[in-house]
C-alpha cells in the first residue's frame, strides 16, 4: 500500500467526507509504514457467524482453514504473533445460502474476537458477474494508444469519477481520484470508453498522468485541445444527443489544500472533442444567483464538488447541492436547486437558499408545502418517477436540527408544482438501516443513512439503490454492499441482497460467469451504467476487495435484476 494511502486511512474516518483525504494526501502527508513490533506473544483470531445453514470454510492470511456448520462463536486454530497482520475471508460459500465477512482485516495486537460473518439465503433472481478488472485494491491503469482498442486497455482503481452513456449505449468513464499508468496517485482527467457489446475499454483522450491542468480554449467552441482539468466528484448529464455533460468537480491547488470547480463542459462523441460552455476557467468560482426562478446569462451555480443530478423527459438539466472544502475539511453544504437548459445555455436558481449549511425543513411526511427543504446535502443518491418527478436519498449533510451527518431522508420534488415532499426515512442524521427479510416489501423497511451510494431506475419504474457509506443494520459505520429497491407506488423498501453488515469483502467467483454466491465488496463513490436491456454495471470506487483491504477498486461489475 502506497504511504500516501496510509496517510488517507489515518485521516479518513466513517462521517467524515469521502474526500477529506486530499487536504492531507495531496499536500503530502507521509510516514506510515509497517513498523517493528515484538513477536514474543501471539493471539487467536475469530469473531461470530450467523445466518448459516449449511457449511461454511473459512481462511485467514491465505491458508489457515475453518470450517463451519453452525452458528456462533469461532476461532482460527493458528495464533498469530503480535504486531502480525490478520485477514479473514471465504474460501467457500455454504449451498444455497451467500456469506460476507466485516471487520474482517486488521493487525494482532490482542486476542481478536471481532470478525463478523452474516449469512443469508441466496435470492433465486439477480445475478452479479464480476467482468473484468482486478480483485485487489491500488492497481494501475494500462492506457495503450489513445483511440485504439487493445485488450489490455483497463482505467487504474479510483474513487469519484463522472460517467455518462452515450447515444450508442457505450459507457463513458472521466478522471475521479486514484491510479495512473505509473502507480501514481491523485487526480485524473482520464476519458475512457466501454463498449459492453465487445467488452472492451479503450482509452480516449486527457492525460495518462495524475494532475493535469487540462486546456480550457476559448468558451463555446470546440477544439482538439480542449479538456477539463483533473477532478473527482463532478457532476455529469446526457443529453437527447448523446453528448457528455461535464459541471464542477474537486481539484486541488500546488499546496495540496482543495478547491472546486464550476466550469460546465460539452464532450462531443463523434468529434471526440471538449468545450468549455460557462462557468469560470479557475478554480473556487463564486457562481451567481441571479434572480430565483429567471434564467439569464450571468447565472451559474458556485463552485462544488459531489451535488445530485437528473435529466428530466424534456432534456434540462438539475442539480441540487454539493459541497466545498475549507483548509479543515467541508465548509460549505448547499441546498440550492438549480435547472440548466443545454439548447440556451442558461441556468436558472430554481429554490433552495442561496446560503450554504441551511438545516432541512421537513414539514409532514407525505405532504407537499412550499416551506419544505431538503437540508443542504452532498453525494445524495437520485431518480426520476414515471410522472416525471425527481427523487432524492440520502447524501452526508444538515438535518432537520443543522447536525451533520450521514442522512437516509426520501425526498420528491415535483417539477410541475415547485414544492418538495419528505416521503420516508429519519429527519435527523446516523440513522440505521432496518433490513427485516430478504426479497420482502414492508413498510417499515429502510437502508441506513449513506452517501456515495449507486443508484438507478429499472424498466418497471422502481428504484435501485446499491452500497455507500453508511450505517448497517446494527448502527456500525462504514461502507456497504447491500441491495436495495424502491417501489414509489407502494412506498416500500426491499432489501434485495447483499450483506446488512459494512465493511464485506467481495466475493469474485469466476470472471465473466454470473452465480448466486457473488458480491461486490462493500464500497462508494463508484461508476455506474445502465445498459439497453436494464442490467447495472459497476466499475471502481473506494471499497473492500476480494481479500478484505479497503482501498481504490479497479473491478468492473454487471447485475441483472
């Protein structure tokens, strides 16, 4: 693990932003390291399984095997010294039922007592297929020539980047923060193409490197130059065209403290070019309001990283919210919502104050009142309703009380009437996820409060929601690998699969073979698609791998429900 990886686990911890990181990593935070520790003693390593029905085999640091038929309480037979380095994962899933493994990785200094293993009944529909990529953390990329499909061609592991489908049904992947093609670490403006037709990614245009300037050219027009400097955590759009929409994002300065754009870009890909079409050509730009509800040229919303988005059956743009860090961390949330019209080129301020950190306004669940706000918010999760409404989930931000937090609060705006609605979920902050049984509705099911999760709409109208960083069914913070849907006309969660516990390691199976037993690892701030026959597909983000370490993922995944 790279030093500067250390550096982010000493400084990233569950509540705080996804992000916080790069106010140490870029501005060089070091040290770590493996220390010497004395090996005079040594301890054993368990935890609980529950769940199972059938057998079990568990392995810890790659070869010591346990078998397990029952629930309860377990224990590897081989001690491991101290200042030793412990790793639980499955070597084989029992018939019929899927395990995860959480809290399963850490170093001995003590008798370990803590992995928990949770099993449940493997769901007779949806499938995951591990496709391509790796199943350990911190790989880099292998760029080949740019425009020239190669085989071997695959974006290096990270966090936070933009994606967006094009008019062909190919996935289009841009920048985030994580590898290069020399290992290196930071921010990227990488743009890479997936045809899911040939499986194959080909890397596009933007630089192989980490930190790139890019090359703004002159507004409104394209160029073969052009192109958006490094980021992660952007927001991103497709238009009726197919064109790629590109707005705001965070960078950072020589200094390594952090700053955010809001530069809004067009990729064309026919021509396989960039345009800047508004918005400051530096960094921290101080947006403008304008009036509220009244487009106008002046208009752009402020600087931002991590704000939700829609694309609405007239083709307009939304945006709400997002965020912007200080020298400490995050300084600003905001609860603004914004529309932009790609065929004028004009943004309005729809409604939202115009002030960042505003506490939600709730009003009574189910019932729409022009005083109901979300509160300000980032990472929020985000889809739109046959009747054209769009919804909102989560995200880290302000509760009803200004507190911030992780949030699990449904939200509906309708875009005929102009007002927001609280349709589910806690009005304060750190609630946890009430998972009762698998693959069945209720009312009072919920998913914990998360940010950075994954979230779709299939062809029936109902809402998918896949991992973040939240809170599990027991309260315990971390990232999740847990499936949920939404049913808008009954007002119901399912709990679909996954594991109600955070932190799961991944279970890979055979690359390209889809089975019951296979999970992506818990994670957030992960690429998503959709594809023309509604299958889900995932690369990336910050997560668990295939062996329990949390770090930058490379794996590329489709779900069929």
């Amino acid at each position: 693990m790279p030093l500067t990886q250390s550096c982010q686990f000493a400084v990233r911890r569950h509540g705080a932003w996804p992000m916080v990181f790069l106010l140490s990593t870029l501005a060089g935070c070091g040290g770590g390291g493996t220390s010497s520790s004395s090996t005079a003693s040594a301890y054993t390593v368990g935890g609980t399984v529950s769940g199972l029905s059938g057998s079990l085999t568990l392995q810890d640091d790659g070869g010591d095997n346990l078998t397990l038929s029952s629930n309860g309480p377990f224990t590897f037979a081989t001690p491991l010294p101290q200042g030793g380095l412990y790793s639980v994962t499955i070597a084989s899933q029992p018939g019929g039922s899927t395990c995860a493994v959480s809290d399963g990785t850490g170093g001995v200094s003590a008798k370990v007592s803590t992995v928990l293993v949770q099993c449940y009944a493997t769901p007779a529909t949806g499938r995951w297929t591990w496709v391509s990529g790796f199943n350990v953390t911190d790989e880099a990329g292998a760029y080949g020539t740019a425009g020239t499909a190669t085989s071997g061609s695959l974006p290096g592991a990270r966090q936070a980047p933009s994606a967006w489908t094009d008019a062909n049904g190919n996935f289009w992947l841009f920048g985030g923060y994580g590898f290069d093609y020399n290992a290196n670490l930071g921010l990227l403006n990488d743009l890479w193409e997936y045809e899911p037709a040939v499986r194959q990614w080909v890397w596009m245009s933007g630089s192989e490197s980490v930190g790139s300037n890019g090359n703004y050219g002159t507004q409104g027009q394209a160029a073969a130059a052009n192109a958006p400097p490094a980021r992660g955590g952007a927001a991103s759009w497709t238009d009726s065209m197919g064109q790629l929409w590109l707005f705001g994002g965070i960078s950072s300065q020589a200094s390594g403290s952090a700053v955010e754009f809001n530069d809004l870009w067009r990729f064309q890909p026919a021509t396989g070019q960039w345009t800047w079409m508004s918005g400051a050509d530096t960094s921290n730009g101080a947006g403008s309001y304008g009036t509220q509800g009244v487009a106008a040229s002046g208009n752009v919303p402020p600087a931002r990283a991590f704000p939700t988005t829609w694309v609405d059956s007239a083709g307009v743009f939304w945006l709400f919210g997002g965020d912007q860090y200080g020298s400490s961390g995050v300084s600003a949330y905001f609860s603004d919502l914004w529309k932009y019209d790609p065929t004028s080129n004009l943004w309005t301020w729809v409604s939202g104050s115009s002030s960042p950190n505003a506490a939600g306004s709730y009003g009574t669940q189910g019932t729409a009142a022009p005083t109901n706000m979300p509160g300000s918010r980032a990472a929020a999760m985000a889809w739109i309703d046959t009747a054209g409404n769009l919804w909102m989930m989560g995200g880290q931000g302000k509760d009803q009380n200004g507190n911030t937090g992780g949030l699990n609060d449904l939200w509906r705006y309708g875009t005929t009437s102009g007002e927001w609605t609280w349709m589910a979920g806690a009005a304060t902050q750190a609630a946890s996820g009430n998972y009762g049984s698998r693959g069945v509705a209720a009312a009072g099911n919920v998913p914990g409060a998360r940010s950075g999760a994954s979230a779709w709409t299939d062809a029936s109208g109902n809402f998918w929601l896949f991992g973040g960083d939240g809170y599990d069914q027991s309260g315990n913070g971390g990232d999740l690998s847990d499936l949920w849907e939404y049913n808008p006309g009954a007002g119901q969660w399912t709990w679909m699969s996954g594991s109600p516990l955070s932190q799961a390691t991944g279970n890979y199976g055979t690359q390209g073979v889809a089975a019951p037993g296979n999970l992506p690892g818990a994670r957030e701030q992960a690429a998503r698609w959709i594809d023309g026959q509604g299958n889900l597909w995932l690369f990336g983000g910050l997560g668990i791998d295939s062996l329990g370490q949390q770090d930058d993922l490379s794996d590329l995944w489709s779900f069929a429900p």
